[in-house]
C-alpha cells in the first residue's frame, strides 16, 4: 500500500494541486447524476474547463494522442466537480465501479484506452489503486457532442450511510 492510498479521497486530491472546473448543468433532458441505492451513476462529462469553456477537436486531427489523453482527465476532474458540486465530498465514494470512455477520433486511430488513462490514472490518484480501478470500456466515435474530443461516464460505490 503505499502513502497516497492511507489519505481520503479529499487528502488525495489536495495532494495533486489541481483545481475542478464549475459542474456542468444538464444541456438536455437528463440528470447529471442518479444515487440508486448504494450506487453513484454519472451521465456523460465532456471536458470542461476551469472557465467554463469545452476542450475541443477531433483526435488524430486536431489533437494528438497526449492532447486527447489531458481531455480525459479533465473529464475526469469535471467528473469530480459533480460529485463534490452535488455529493459535498470525494470521501462520499467508496469505489470505482465502471467507466465507459467514448474517443471522438478519426477513423484510422486506434489507441482510445490510452486516451482514456487520463481519466482512469486520475481516479487511481484520488481513492488508490484498489478503489480507483474499475472496469472499463475505451471506444472511438465519430462524432461526439460540440466536438469534444472525449465523453466518459461512470458507475460508483458509495459508503453506507
């Protein structure tokens, strides 16, 4: 075990200096985020930025690999401001459970789970290698929406109350 994994997940994340973006609100007719039962549902984050704006371009186009594995984990720190913004705390979340990483990419690339480890290595940092890996999906789209260049969403284990 090592030193990162014996902090909460609010420890954890001071540790790394970095700031979450604002949480998005919902730009359709859905919910951000569903608690059913002892489980934690994030819809769809793109890339948000401190300032509100999107990260945008297709990867293998606009973006190269490393651009497009930096939009994952602001993904994931947007992923993070929802569950502070409507949970209160990261230390709420016992576990990673699931993610689906979508890749908006040209069709020629083929590397979409190393993008994706931009979000996945920030969750590992923030609950430890044994909580912050769960199962997971990386596949490549045509298309994303505004043209972000990464869409994750994500299934979590809460602590019992």
């Amino acid at each position: 075990m090592n030193v990162i994994e014996l902090l909460s997940p609010e420890q954890s994340f001071e540790t790394l200096g970095l700031s979450l973006p604002p949480a998005p609100l919902p730009l359709g007719v859905y919910k951000p985020y569903l608690i059913d039962g002892k489980y934690l549902y994030l819809s769809g984050h793109g890339p948000v930025r401190d300032d509100k704006s999107l990260i945008i371009g297709r990867i293998g186009k606009d973006l190269d690999i490393e651009e497009g594995k930096l939009a994952a984990c602001q993904v994931g720190l947007t992923m993070l401001s929802t569950i502070k913004t409507h949970l209160g705390s990261l230390d709420r979340v016992k576990r990673v459970i699931k993610i689906l990483g979508m890749v908006n990419c040209v069709s020629e690339f083929e590397r979409h789970p190393y993008v994706i480890n931009g979000c996945s290595e920030l969750f590992a940092k923030v609950w430890g290698t044994e909580n912050g890996i769960g199962v997971r999906s990386a596949v490549g789209m045509g298309t994303l929406p505004d043209n972000i260049p990464v869409e994750i969403e994500a299934m979590f284990e809460l602590h019992e109350d």
